[in-house]
C-alpha cells in the first residue's frame, strides 16, 4: 500500500494547532477548528476508558491537562465527556473519538496515534477500527507500539499504518520497558511482524541510521516529530519527509 499524497503534502500540527496561552487546548475541537481554519492535517492521541470506549487525550493521567485526579482508564466515556479541559477559553471537554471525527467530518486529514503501555492489550485498537470503519475522511493510524501497529493488518488491512520510535525511550511513561525492548524499539527490529507504511521519528535523533536505511531501502516515508523551534525545522527538512510541528506556524 502507497502512503497517501497529503501525508507528505503539508506539516502536521501537534496534538491540534493549539495554543495554551490563547486558550485553545491540545487535543480538543478547538485545536482541531484552528488546524481546519489554517489548512493543516492534525495529529491526536487516543485513550483506552474504563467502559472500553476511546476519548482524544494524550495523557495516561487526568492531572496535567484537567486538574482532576486519577487514570483516565479508571473512568467511564460519560464521566470523561462532562470533564472540562483547564484553560480553554472555548469551553473544551475531553472528547470522545466518535464525537471528534463527527465533528472533523473529512475537513483535514488526521493522524490518529493509539497510546500504549506496552502490555499486549489490543482493545482500545479494536475500538479505534470500528469506529474508523465507516469515517469517510482521510486518516492514517500509527502508535509507538509494534504490537498494535502489527494488529492493524488484520484489523484494519486498508488503513494506512505507521510506527513511532526513537532512539532514547527516556521519558516517564517509558519505565515500563526494559533496556533490552528499547534497544529492540530504537532499533526498529520488528519491522517483518509490523510492516509499517510510514516512520515516525524523533526530530532530536536525526540523522541516525533507522530512518535512512527506512527512506533508502524501505522506501518509506519519514515524518519527523515534534518540530518546535528553526533548528529543529532545518533538520527535519533535510533528514525526513514530514514534520509534525507545534509552537509556532510554518
């Protein structure tokens, strides 16, 4: 399968073309409008709730974004719905993935990103696909885990997949990996189970050989995240096809 023409096309905003200091919140319909609004495809993270639905929301933890305490897996999509997102100026709630691509309605293409822990729990992408199953807009799916991405040839055979990765899986939600798995991840060596269409690398760990040997004899398109700042920009310009950007309009 081809990656599609707009995956490489136009820069990809971050979690929504969101702005905290104007109030307009990541991942929400606000962010979303704004994206629409300046013509860019958009990026959001997909959460696992308690009753097995999926909301748009990057974070395992409710605090950072929301104020409120607790897991987002230890709440039901109702109880989610009616939370609001602290400092939008628009209102915002968590919102569910159903209710975001009613909303998007094929207005931009998205990248959808399955969060993970890495423990071989395959619901929330089996959610993600049925309710994708009959979205009429341009989307690619992608996730950090192989597992998942691998999923996806089964159960979501004509949908674009993508896997992320980096060299360093360094930050606090990566603890649950052991040093032998992240050198198995950076190293990209479960490319004949996962079979992506398309990388997603770290903009910090380019140029590094994962991403050339995957544009060189993979012939696979490298998007290159997150793009915050014109040295970042430089780099992705020169060592991948796309970048994901956030901070700032190119």
């Amino acid at each position: 399968m081809s990656t599609p023409s707009w995956l490489v096309a136009k820069p990809i905003a971050h979690r929504g073309l969101h702005n905290k200091a104007n109030g307009i919140i990541e991942n929400t319909i606000a962010a979303a409008e704004a994206s629409i609004e300046r013509g860019f495809p958009l990026e959001l993270d997909v959460q696992l709730t308690g009753d097995g639905e999926a909301v748009v929301f990057h974070d395992f933890d409710l605090a950072r974004l929301t104020g409120e305490q607790g897991l987002v897996i230890d709440r039901k999509l109702d109880d989610l719905t009616k939370i609001d997102i602290a400092g939008s100026v628009k209102g915002d709630k968590i919102p569910s993935f159903k209710e975001f691509l009613n909303h998007i309605a094929g207005r931009t293409p998205l990248v959808i990103e399955i969060k993970s822990k890495f423990d071989g729990d395959l619901r929330l992408t089996k959610r993600v696909c049925e309710i994708v199953s009959d979205y009429a807009g341009p989307f690619v799916i992608k996730s950090f885990d192989p597992d998942i991405v691998a999923a996806l040839k089964t159960l979501a055979p004509n949908v674009t997949r993508g896997i992320i990765a980096e060299l360093h899986y360094a930050s606090k939600t990566d603890d649950i990996l052991t040093p032998e798995k992240k050198h198995y991840l950076a190293n990209l060596l479960h490319l004949g189970e996962s079979q992506p269409h398309f990388l997603s690398w770290h903009v910090k760990d380019l140029p590094s050989a994962p991403p050339y040997l995957c544009r060189l004899l993979g012939h696979l398109p490298v998007m290159t995240w997150t793009v915050r700042n014109p040295e970042d920009r430089a780099r992705a310009e020169k060592y991948a096809d796309q970048m994901v950007f956030e901070g700032f309009l190119p």
